[in-house]
C-alpha cells in the first residue's frame, strides 16, 4: 500500500469508527473562497489560533488551539510542516493575511491532520507552492471539497462542522489531485470556541428586550 492510499485508508478508518461515513451531519463550507473567514460557521462562534511563537522555518507536529476552545488536545499532523510567515518563507496568501501558515514539501501531496478531541467546527486555507492553479480535495470524513486553488495570492478557504454533538470532527485530510504543485501550504486555522463574556452580555441582553417587548405586548 503506498503512502497516499494508506493515508487515505486511516482517514476513512477513522471515518467509520465515528459512524461520519453514514452521518448525514457533517457539512462543508467552501463559500468565503478568497474572502477573509467568517466569525461564525454552522452556527458555531470560530476561534483562531494562537500566533505560533516558534522561529521561523521550524519544523513542527502539532500546534495548540485557542484557550476558548471547549476541545482537548493539539491540533496534530502525520508529517512535519515548516512554520512560514505570509511575505518571508511563503511569498503570497489572499485577503490581505499576513501570519503563520505550515508548508508541507512531501512528493505524496497530501496530509493528514487530526483535530483536538471534541472538535465541531474547524476551517482552513490552501495554496499551493507553483504560482499556477492545482485542484485539491479536502475532506474530513462525509464532506469533500473539491478546489482549484491558484498559487499566486489565491488561498482557499473550507470550513467543516458537524450539527450533531455526538459526531465531532475528527480529521481534515488534505490532497493535491493534479501535476504536483511542489508542496502547498495550510493555515489561518479557525476552530469552535465558547463565546467571551461581552457577546454572552449581548445575547442577555437582546433576550431581555425581547421579554420587554413581549410583556409590553401582553399589557
């Protein structure tokens, strides 16, 4: 078994071992394109990651999500990436982004990457190393996207989530299906989180306008 249909095999092991493959309930979301991500996605408030503090040009495994996260663990990848920042190691991205994206340079074009347990909703961008367009698939598990993504200043976004509480995320498996690009790079990673204090404050208190409104109508 070579290396990109073994990859494959373990997302869809995973796939079934969560019952994802013959759940209905997860989505994706591919609308933003270019555009810069929205706050929210299926419902869910998103959350982005930490600025990665490592040096430039470092090698890692694992990133950690945003201490608002209600999820448990690192956000991991199979192979080691290369810690870029827009303008220095990876020259282009969309939507004026200027921070921290992972580039992987493996002749498989594809990568694997396990989210935090728990997680329920997770969106990324890529682009491709080649200033050319390259088509990619994206899934994690019942979802697939497919994207011709432009390597000059053209990263994509995709968004997934799941309506189900019981049937969280639990990969995003990333592959190039043309020529190869000469590796890609992923990143502006956005997951759930638990909304800060001042939007529960606002929630409250549309709600009590709202019951003011219901009792003056009552009256």
């Amino acid at each position: 078994m070579n290396t990109r249909t073994s990859l494959h095999a373990i997302g869809w092991a995973l796939c079934f071992a969560g019952s994802l493959c013959s759940n209905a309930g997860i989505f994706v979301d591919t609308t933003p394109g270019t555009a810069a991500p929205p706050g929210t996605l299926g419902g869910y408030s998103m959350g982005g990651f930490p600025v990665d503090l490592t040096p430039e040009g470092t090698m890692i495994n694992a990133l950690a999500p945003p201490l608002l996260a209600p999820v448990a663990g690192n956000l991991t990848f199979n192979a080691a990436v290369e810690h870029d920042i827009i303008g220095s190691y990876w020259a282009t991205w969309s939507h004026g982004y200027a921070g921290d994206v992972y580039a992987y340079y493996g002749q498989d074009s594809q990568l694997l990457m396990m989210l935090p347990a728990g997680t329920m909703a997770f969106s990324l961008y890529v682009e491709p190393n080649i200033f050319s367009t390259f088509e990619f698939e994206v899934d994690s598990g019942a979802a697939v996207a497919t994207l011709n993504i432009d390597g000059y200043a053209g990263a994509k976004y995709v968004g997934f989530y799941s309506d189900d509480p019981l049937q969280p995320l639990q990969y995003v498996y990333v592959k190039q299906t043309t020529l190869s690009s000469d590796g890609f790079a992923v990143g502006e990673f956005m997951i759930n989180v638990v909304p800060e204090p001042q939007t529960w404050g606002l929630v409250a208190g549309l709600g009590l306008a709202v019951l003011g409104v219901a009792r003056r109508f009552r009256r």
